[in-house]
C-alpha cells in the first residue's frame, strides 16, 4: 500500500498556466497520504501550492538541494547542498561568454536573479508569479546558489547549449533538461532520488509504499527509486518508458486521476 506520494510540479501537477486545478486541488487536500512537492523550484516559488494544497509534510526544493519542512514563520531546513562556489563562478563565465543570447539565472534559497530582462524571464514571471533581480554577474558571491536555469526559445541555440554543458562533463554537478526550453544544473548530489531516499529513510519507508509522478529528465532518477512511477501524458516518452502507468496530461488533472486510479482504490 502507498504511504507517501512524491510530485513534481512544472507540467505535471500545474496546469500550462501555472496554477493548480480545482480537482487536483481537492483529490491531493482529502488524500489520507502523505504529499510531497519534488521540484526544480525555489522555496519561495513553491509556497501558493504548499499553501492551496494544505501540506505539512517535508518538501524538496531545488531538485534535491534543499529539503525543508513548512512551518509558519520560516521553512525548516532539513537538508542543503548548493553548487560549489568555483562552480558557480565557471558556469556563469561560460554562459555570458559563448552564449550571450541565452537567458542566464540563478537562484538563492530567497531570491531568482538574473543578468537581463528578456523574454524568457518574463514567460518564467507569467507562470511563477515571481519577478527576478536584476543584478550583473557577481564578481563576489554573497548568497550560496543552489541552482542555475538556464533557458532559450531558439531550439538551435538551446541545443548547442545543452551539448556544449554536457560535454564539459562537470563534475561536480547535474546538468538536466526541464522541457524543450530550461536546463538546471545542481550540485551533483542535489537530485530528486537522493530527496526520496532522504525522506524514505526517515519514515522508515520500503520502495513498493512509495509513488510519483512526473513529467521531464529529471523525475527519471525519482522514478527509479520508487515503486510506483506514473507520468502523465505530456512526458516525454524516454519519461514514459520508465513509468508503470500513464495518467492524463496536466492539462486533463494527471495527478488527481492517476492518485484516483492507481492509489485511492488500494486504501
């Protein structure tokens, strides 16, 4: 039987527009199971749906690189591992210099920065809801960064981007893509399976009670530490291959059916 179900956010559990469905909203609130969000996302851009959804459980930031618990006043860190300093510093060197034309942002546990105003930081305020700070690439880091985003509309510049990163062959972080327009980079231990291991540990959890559901390259590590994987219908299909089931699409309340079909019945 499930006991704790994991969920990405960005075009899984949220609707193209960035909200929550009515329905999602009140299959996840009368769930007897424990929800936690898995995403790419900062604290900050997490908090509406932590709120809307009623969650009290331990939630995974930054793909991994922040696990907190919501409380009142301040989120209480329960784990972090941001990107090495000389790291962040060799990314931000290489972006602003070969690819001047991508969108280049990075992200504190409190803050979305960014070097320009474009149109890609404009869609990611539409849909977030969140408006980045405007700041020339640091010459001295003062806040640890947990993630880099990077993101083009042009499909041949966003692919030359994603070839040159991986083949830099960085060690000490993830490069994944999100969709066929971001790609974040995390420390190398910030990932959504060492985030499930986390929480598995401490509720003292077996893989076959756990499920999840996603959508991109990066919930693959996440399915592959749970016993029941679901993607909803706009993955990917290199997503799809590593699902057991396959609900309907973020447009069609994915994670509402796919807890109705697959969980519900069995509690």
């Amino acid at each position: 039987m499930i006991q704790h179900i994991f969920l990405d956010m960005d075009n899984t559990l949220l609707s193209p527009d960035g909200s929550i469905s009515p329905k999602n909203i009140n299959v996840i609130r009368n769930s007897p199971i424990p929800v936690s969000l898995v995403s790419a996302r900062a604290p900050f851009e997490m908090a509406f749906a932590i709120h809307d959804l009623q969650l009290h459980t331990t939630q995974v930031a930054f793909n991994g690189g922040l696990i907190f618990k919501p409380t009142e006043k301040n989120n209480q860190r329960l784990y972090t591992k941001a990107i090495e300093p000389q790291i962040v510093k060799k990314i931000m060197t290489i972006v602003s210099q070969k690819f001047a034309q991508a969108s280049l942002n990075w992200y504190s546990e409190l803050a979305w920065y960014t070097n320009k105003n474009c149109p890609e930081t404009d869609f990611e305020t539409s849909i977030t809801h969140e408006k980045p700070v405007i700041r020339p690439l640091p010459e001295h880091l003062t806040d640890a960064v947990y993630k880099f985003m990077l993101i083009s509309f042009n499909p041949a510049l966003f692919q030359q981007l994603e070839t040159y990163l991986k083949q830099l062959s960085l060690p000490d972080v993830n490069v994944m893509t999100s969709g066929d327009a971001y790609i974040e980079i995390t420390d190398i231990h910030a990932t959504k399976a060492n985030a499930i291991s986390h929480i598995q540990t401490v509720e003292h959890l077996k893989t076959d009670q756990l499920a999840a559901f996603g959508d991109g390259e990066n919930d693959i590590p996440m399915f592959q530490k749970v016993g029941l994987p679901i993607a909803v219908a706009n993955a990917s299909q290199k997503v799809k291959n590593y699902a057991k089931f396959i609900s309907t699409s973020n447009r069609q309340d994915g994670v509402a059916n796919g807890i109705l079909q697959h969980i519900a019945s069995e509690v």
